[in-house]
C-alpha cells in the first residue's frame, strides 16, 4: 500500500521528490533511438541524455566511458549507473547459509544459494562429478 505525501507529512514523516535538475538545452533521447552495434556509435552520444529503460530517468555517457565501451566492445547501457550498479548486488547474498539439498543426490547440504530462489545446489561430490 502507497500512502500518499500529504498523510506521510500529516504524520510526521519524510518525504523525498525525486526530481531530475537536468541542464538547459540538453538534448533526450531514448534507449530505442541508440545504435545497439558499440561500432555504429558516433561521438554525438556524449552530447545527449539517454532516457533509462528502467526508471526512466535520464543519464549520459563521457568520453571515458565511451572508449572504454568500444575497446571492449560493448554495447551503450540501457540503464543509468545506479540501476546497474543495484543490478549487481542482486547477485551478492552478503554470506547467508542456508540448509539444502544437494540438485543431484538429495544430500543435506549448506549452501549460500536457495533451490526455492531457482538455484541448483550441488553437494560436493556432485560438483566434482559434473566439472570433471
């Protein structure tokens, strides 16, 4: 449930507006309007914002960035450098262990990784047995 502003501040609380102060003349674009080939990329890019697929909250790319995209070549993101950043941290389960059961052999296992979050735990034996 959403509480609005009003009844937030009513009670006491704080309240953030997420505003954008973006500069005067600078030009948006969306993701759809950047070529998805790092080659086919002009150095216009830099002089833009791109409007994230995500929160639709505009971002630019810098010179940097940019070289660096088409050293390793890259594609421009879709997303601004916080969301991939949070995207990141997904990943990371900050070192719980959780009780299992090993994918192959039904072995009680300790695991950082949940079968129930759609991860495939393996004993050790079993591992060893499928990389091997």
């Amino acid at each position: 449930m959403i509480i609005p502003k009003e009844k937030v501040l009513e009670l006491g609380g704080w309240w953030y507006d997420d505003k954008v102060n973006l500069p005067e003349g600078i030009k948006l674009i969306k993701t759809n309007e950047v070529e998805l080939d790092i080659k086919n990329v002009k150095d216009d890019i830099l002089d833009v914002g791109i409007i994230s697929e995500g929160n639709s909250k505009p971002f630019k790319i810098v010179k940097e960035e940019l070289e660096f995209y088409r050293r390793k070549n890259i594609a421009i993101p879709r997303l601004t450098p916080y969301e991939r950043i949070v995207n990141r941290f997904k990943y990371v389960n900050n070192f719980k262990v959780f009780k299992d059961k090993c994918f192959k052999c039904d072995l009680e296992i300790l695991s950082s990784y949940k079968t129930s979050d759609g991860f495939k735990p393996y004993c050790d034996d079993c591992y060893k047995k499928e990389i091997y």
